[in-house]
C-alpha cells in the first residue's frame, strides 16, 4: 500500500517575501494539487507534512536567519511568512507536525504508517536536499520503499536538485515524475 507525503508547501517556502522561500518551490503547486486529487480519488493515504516554528523548536542552524526574517512559520508571523498551505485539507488526510527536517524524525508517522499496512511512501513537496532527502533515507533506513516525485519537489537552483535526486535514485529511491507514476498506477489497477 502507498502513502502520499506532501511536505513542507507552506507560505513560509512558498512566498518570495520569506527568508526561507525556496524558488522552484510554487512552480510544483499545481502538479502537487493534481497528485493529492489523483491519490484522494484511488484511496491512496495523503498525509500534509508541516513545520510550526517557535523559539524553542527552530532548528540552531537556521535560527538567526528565522529570527531576521520575521520569524516564519510561527505564529503571529506576517501572512505570507504563514505555517498555511495553498491544499485544503479534507476528511480522511492526515496532518503530522514534524520538528527537524524529516517527516519521520520525532514524529508518529512511522506508526500510522506501520497501522495502515503502507509499505511504499511517495514523496512530494519542498525542499529537494533538506526536507524530501532526510525523509527518503529515513524511509528507507525503516525498509519502505520510496518513490520522489521529481516535478512535484523543489530546490533553490535546478543544479541542487538534479544532483539531489540522482543522489536519492543512487540509495534506491525511484526518482519519477508525476505523469510517469500515473501510468504505473493505471497499469497497476488494470
């Protein structure tokens, strides 16, 4: 069974306003949209993997720039800094707040995975070498299989992230794109 994982789209990463915007990150918005519909609609499980930052849990590397730039993804924060997501959340996905760069690390995902009987998890979301890598090796240091999105993902220059989807492929993640997963699955359902 798979697993959808939506990381890290906030307006934190989002919007160019943020000192955290990640630039290849709002191009993959609407092909992220169309995989969480796709998946909704065959019961694949999306889960909608999020940061929520305070001054106790921002990472030490990062907190001086989060403490210039107006502390985003806290709350109070300016709006287009906001923890918020441009996906509606709807009944039946699954929220999980994660602490530190993978969605797995300090979290119950893990579990609810384990619960539910999925045993492949499919990444999508941002960014390439911080939050989508350290999901990819925990996921398959924990023996899922794991499957990036690669234009449903998002580095600051296209540099970084084709050398971090090769990196990711060269661990034994399958690195696809989104319309190459559709046609795996239809030929899975046939």
């Amino acid at each position: 069974m798979k697993a959808l994982l939506v990381i890290d789209m906030q307006n934190g990463f989002l919007n160019p306003a943020s000192p955290l915007f990640i630039a290849g990150a709002p191009a993959t918005v609407p092909v992220c949209q169309k995989v969480i519909d796709r998946c909704r609609a065959l019961g694949i499980p999306v889960f909608f993997v999020t940061r929520r930052y305070s001054d106790e849990t921002v990472e030490r590397c990062r907190y001086e720039k989060w403490l210039a730039g107006g502390k985003p993804l806290s709350p109070g924060c300016a709006p287009e800094l906001s923890a918020e997501m441009p996906f509606e959340v709807q009944p039946g996905d699954r929220e999980i707040i994660k602490p530190r760069y993978s969605a797995f690390f300090a979290t119950s995902l893990d579990l609810i995975l384990r619960r539910m009987g999925v045993d492949e998890v499919v990444l999508t979301g941002t960014t390439t070498p911080n939050c989508i890598r350290a999901t990819c090796y925990d996921g398959l240091s924990l023996d899922y299989g794991v499957t990036v999105l690669s234009d449903c993902t998002s580095s600051v220059t296209d540099e970084i992230q084709q050398s971090n989807l090769k990196d990711m492929e060269n661990v034994g993640a399958r690195i696809l794109s989104s319309d190459e997963w559709f046609r795996q699955l239809e030929e899975l359902h046939e």
